[in-house]
C-alpha cells in the first residue's frame, strides 16, 4: 500500500480514537426523540423489555438481568418508576431530569424500589431509535442489550388512539 493510503487510515483511526474515548461517540450517535416517540413498549434480544406511558410511568420485565442493574442496591425489585428526559443546560453537559421537557437523547429511569437511577441513552436514527441502559455511554450496551421500539404495538396504539379521537368528533 501507498504511504499516502497508511496515513489516510492512521489519521482515521486517531479520529475514531479520540470520538470514542473522548466521551463524543455518544453525541456524534445520540437521537434525539419525542416524548410521543418513547412511549409504548421497548424490547432486547436478551429479553428485557421496557413499557413507558404518557404520565412518565414505566414497568419493567427482567431488567435485573441488565448489566446496569447492578449498580443499583436491590436489582430484583427494579420493576417500575418513573421517566423523564434530562434537560441540557446548552454546554453539552445534562442538569437533572426534567419532567416538563418534552425531548432528548437521554433519559432517567428512577426505580420504585431502592430509588435507583439508571441513564437511558437513545441511539441511532430519530426516526427508529435505540435504548441502551448504561451508566457509560461510550462502552455501549452488549449486542443483545440494546432495546428496540416494537414497532406492530406502536403502530397499534396509534390507531387506537387515532379511533378514540375520532369517535369523540
């Protein structure tokens, strides 16, 4: 290979190096979304599932089996609680969860139980995100960690909702 090529594949790797362990991954990656487009059922492929309402509630299933749950003091019992976006105070660093902001790219889950607070970070495209639980978003989730909005549900509820407000005209 050319010198040139050698360089061009070295200053990428240096880029790629410093985004990752510079705490800009999560920035370059982060999806911002709708309080609209979190609610309803989110699911892994290790099985864990998350269900967020419109009241900023949410429940749970087999999220003690998430890595990021072992931080928290009591991992069995972490099967609701409540949700919010965290604010951004506009220098890229978040301030505390907010209740009354309507979007963002991380979110706060506030256990029930033993008043655990874990990150949530949305990933990817706006328009079909990702969640990953992690207290570091630059370490990721493990491949099968990674939540996923079910999208037949969605879709479901939407019509739903879109009957009932129909029939209330």
């Amino acid at each position: 290979m050319s010198r040139q090529l050698w360089r061009s594949i070295a200053l990428l790797s240096l880029a790629v190096s410093l985004t990752v362990s510079c705490g800009l991954g999560a920035a370059i990656y982060a999806a911002e979304v709708s309080t609209d487009q979190v609610v309803g059922r989110w699911t892994s492929e290790a099985g864990t599932s998350l269900t967020f309402y419109g009241d900023q509630t949410f429940v749970a299933e087999h999220f003690d089996e998430s890595p990021v749950a072992s931080d928290c003091e009591t991992p069995s019992a972490l099967s609701s609680g409540s949700w919010s976006f965290y604010a951004t105070t506009g220098t890229d660093e978040f301030d505390t969860a907010d209740e009354t902001t309507a979007h963002g790219s991380v979110l706060s889950l506030t256990f029930s139980a033993g008043a655990c607070e874990v990150y949530v970070y949305l990933f990817g495209d706006e328009d079909d995100p990702s969640m990953c639980p992690t207290q570091d978003p630059d370490a990721g989730c493990p491949s099968d960690g990674y939540l996923r909005r079910n999208q037949a549900e969605a879709s479901a509820l939407e019509a739903a909702v879109t009957r009932l407000a129909d029939s209330g005209k």
